[in-house]
C-alpha cells in the first residue's frame, strides 16, 4: 500500500476511536445551522441561496479547525511517539501529506453531513446548484488552508493548547488581511504595492470569490500553494529535529 494512503487510513481510523470526533461532527453541524438559520439571517433575505452558509465558514473553521489540527504532531511529540515514527521507512512528507489528508478528509466528511441545509434551501426555492458546488470547494480548499497551517504549527510544539491558539492567531490574521478597514489603516502608512500584496494574501478574499461562483484559477492556485506552503515548512521542522 501507498505510505501516504496507508498513514492516512491509521490517522484517520484514529479519530473515530474516542468519542472526539463525533463530538466535532455534531458541534460543526449545529453550529453550522445555527449560524446559518439564525444568525445568518437565512429566511429574513427571502433569497433561495446558501450565502449565509458560506459567509459563517471562516469563522467556524477558525474554532473547529485548529481543534483537529492541533493534536497531529502535537500529540506524538507529548506522547513520545514521534521518534518511533521518524525511524519507520516512510519519508517525512509521506507522513506529513497522510496526517494532513487524514485531517483534510475528517473535515471534508463534517461539510458533507451539512447536506441537509442544501436540500432545505432547494425545497423552499430554486437556488443555482452551481454556485452551491463552487461554495463547498472553496470551503473545503479554505478548511485545507486552516488545516495546513495548524499542521506546520504542530510540529512547533509539544502543546496542543499553544498549538491551537497559534493557529488560530495565524488564521485570523490571513483573514483580516483583506478586510476594506485593515487596508485602509495601512493605505496612508505602507506604498500601495505593498498593501495590495498584503491584502491578496487574504484567505478570505479569495474564499468569497469562489462561494460567489466564480472559478477563477488564481483563488484555487492561492488555497493550492498554501497548502503546499505549510506543509513543506511543517517538513522541514521536523527534519530539523530529526537532525538535532
């Protein structure tokens, strides 16, 4: 078997094993309707799309998230079992890409049990399903982005509390860095090249555009090197301590 299939099939059997991973699925799901039905406003607009969905999902996954993230590395460092993994005959990126698909594929299966409100939002209207798919890919490359970030960060600590606000902090900044007030803050300070830089590094930014349904191959090749970005730092690091 492929050894980033098969850390990924160990990683992944893992979550199910305590009851964690069910408590995520369940809180992930009532947040989502929550904040999807109340706080989004959903019947107040009297528009038959998923938009209040979609708009809540940075910011549930700045909570949700770091919380699988934070255990990946962390956790073998706590416990002692990352040096018995360094020794095995998989590569470190074999085992970084089948940790991180392991944790890309647990979130990819709590956004597929919000289909519910899909199919709520197509019994009371006649939504563009289109748009719909292209939201949930640009969720699911934004859950990616989170997750590759709180990956890198674990391999940082053996402290999955530090873990998790450092990921969370990390998040929160790369979405603030697009929002119309931060840019402006700095358009008087910084040259505009700079600030514009700043603000195309906005996760969210690239993450409306595609919940809007515009596929533009920028915003994916954004989520896709960022992804690639973190893990390869995550890499890293561990050789680094593999080496001391």
């Amino acid at each position: 078997m492929n050894p980033v299939m098969a850390v990924a099939r160990r990683e992944l059997r893992s979550y199910f094993v305590t009851p964690v991973a069910y408590v995520f699925l369940v809180i992930f799901l009532v947040l989502a309707g929550i904040l999807t039905f109340y706080v989004g406003d959903f019947y107040e607009r009297g528009q038959a799309d998923l938009q209040p969905f979609f708009s809540m999902h940075p910011w549930l996954y700045l909570i949700l998230v770091p919380a699988v993230s934070m255990r990946i590395w962390a956790e073998e460092a706590k416990g002692g079992t990352l040096e018995l993994l360094l020794t095995l005959p998989v590569t470190l990126l074999q085992a970084m890409l089948g940790k991180f698909l392991a944790a890309w594929l647990f979130v990819g299966l709590a956004l597929l049990l919000t289909f519910p409100i899909w199919i709520t939002v197509n019994y009371l209207g006649s939504p563009d399903n289109g748009v719909i798919v292209a939201g949930y890919l640009g969720s699911w490359l934004m859950a990616g982005a989170f997750l590759a970030i709180g990956t890198c960060i674990s391999t940082l600590t053996r402290s999955q509390v530090v873990a998790f606000i450092l990921t969370a902090l990390v998040c929160v900044l790369l979405i603030l860095a697009g929002q119309a007030q931060v840019i402006d803050f700095f358009q008087g300070t910084l040259p505009r090249k700079l600030v514009n830089a700043v603000a195309h590094l906005s996760l969210l930014r690239h993450f409306e555009a595609i919940a809007r349904g515009v596929l533009d191959v920028r915003d994916l090749l954004y989520f896709l090197l960022t992804i690639v970005a973190w893990l390869t730092a995550g890499v890293l690091v561990l050789d680094l301590k593999r080496m001391r």
